[in-house]
C-alpha cells in the first residue's frame, strides 16, 4: 500500500483540474458570445478606403455586416456597428463589387 496514493489525495489532484477547466471553458464562451456582439471600431472603419476593398475582402477583414441592404441593380450597402465611438454604425456602399462609399451613420 506505500506506493499507491490514497483516494483522499487523488480527489486533491482533481479539484485544480476541473477548476482550470470550468475557467478555461467559461473565458471561451464568454469571448465567443462576446466577439459576436462587439461590431467594429471607429478605426478599423475609417481604416478602409473607398476603391482599396472588394465586398468579399471587406467581409474577410471586418466580419460579417450587421445588415445588407441592396439599391437598384447592382448596389450593395453593408452597415456595420462601431463600438466605442460616437457613431451607432458605419455604411460601406458597393456598385458591383468596388467599394463607393464610407460613411459613418448619423445617431
């Protein structure tokens, strides 16, 4: 019996285990549900440049829009939330697949 551990001491090993589990679980669903809610910030949209992006590299750079709203034939506008600045929202306007216009969205 001297080179087994006691069951008592086998559950003092575990409880560090489950505890850096649970932490580590929780942190990660919180930044995923977090990380959908967050949008874009002032910077990362004023950062674009009208002309510089395509409508599938924009998405790739910036995440998916909040919303898309098609104009006539061949316009596309993408509205994005901002986060941490004085501005609700920011609009990226596409005709075909070059980008217009940048524009943050009035309150």
């Amino acid at each position: 019996m001297r080179g087994r551990p006691s069951l008592r001491w086998s559950w003092w090993f575990a409880i560090p285990i489950v505890a850096a589990a649970f932490l580590i679980g929780d942190f990660g669903i919180s930044q995923l549900i977090d990380g959908d809610e967050d949008g874009i910030t002032v910077e990362e949209a004023s950062s674009v440049e009208v002309g510089s992006d395509s409508r599938a590299e924009l998405t790739e750079r910036l995440g998916e829009p909040e919303s898309e709203t098609t104009i006539g034939r061949d316009r596309v506008c993408l509205d994005y939330v901002v986060t941490g600045g004085p501005d609700p929202g920011w609009l990226f306007c596409f005709r075909g697949d070059q980008l217009e216009s940048s524009a943050p969205l009035p309150e």
